[in-house]
C-alpha cells in the first residue's frame, strides 16, 4: 500500500498487480485489500488466480531458483512475475516491506525492549562505525 501510494504520487497510468488465492477465504489472501488501494489510487489492477498452479508450473518454478528457499510466497511471486513481464520490465515489489516499516507486531515487542538493552551494545554499532569496521 505504501509503494503504491508514493509510486502514484509520481507517476500516471500505474499498474498495480496481486496474486489471489482461495479469494475471501484464506487468510494470506489480500487480493480484496490490493483492490481497495487500486481503486484508491486510481490505477490499473490486475489480480491473477494462484489457483491455477499446478505440478509442471512447481517443477518450473524450482529450476529457476538459485538455492533453497523457506518461504512459500516464492510461488505467488513467480506467478506475479511471469505475468507481470507481459506488461513492464521494472517493478517495485512489496516483499520485504513489513520487515522494512516494522509491520509485524513482534517488532513493537523489541522496540519496547529496547530501554533495558545494556549502554555498551545499545551504542555497540556506532562504536564499530567509528573504527570503520561497519559502513552503516
């Protein structure tokens, strides 16, 4: 939603794209949630069915992988981007964005731990800094 929001900002004829599954009934489903932020901004949405996965498409997925990956969105992600360069070389994706704007609740949890941490590792990154062995 932030992406989208900065990147209609800037920018007129926005594609926006989302990869739905079991829509309305699964709780990773947001297709419903990338349409509301379309309609918002006023771009160009494209929903594309996960249902349609199947053996051959997995099989193709693995092979374009490069090694071993946790994270099962790999396979919404492949599906967005093989539809997604029908339409555009470059794409700004929200993976990552969570973790990026502390959207998970598990990081107020050590945000609010943060007061108790000792002096010397609070400050342990700028120390390291100043002897040059980080580039922060």
């Amino acid at each position: 939603s932030l992406i989208t929001a900065v990147a209609a900002k800037n920018y007129s004829n926005l594609k926006t794209f989302t990869v739905s599954f079991n829509k309305g009934k699964s709780s990773v489903d947001e297709s419903d949630h990338a349409k509301l932020i379309s309609n918002y901004f006023s771009t160009q949405h494209t929903e594309i069915q996960g249902e349609i996965l199947n053996l051959g498409m997995l099989t193709e997925i693995l092979d374009s992988m490069d090694e071993p990956v946790i994270d099962s969105s790999f396979i919404p992600t492949w599906l967005l981007a093989k539809t997604v360069k029908k339409y555009t070389t470059v794409v700004l994706g929200g993976d990552g964005a969570d973790e990026l704007f502390g959207g998970y609740g598990h990081y107020r949890r050590y945000m609010s731990l943060e007061k108790y941490k000792n002096p010397i590792v609070r400050n342990l990154g700028s120390v390291m800094k100043n002897l040059n062995y980080l580039e922060l």
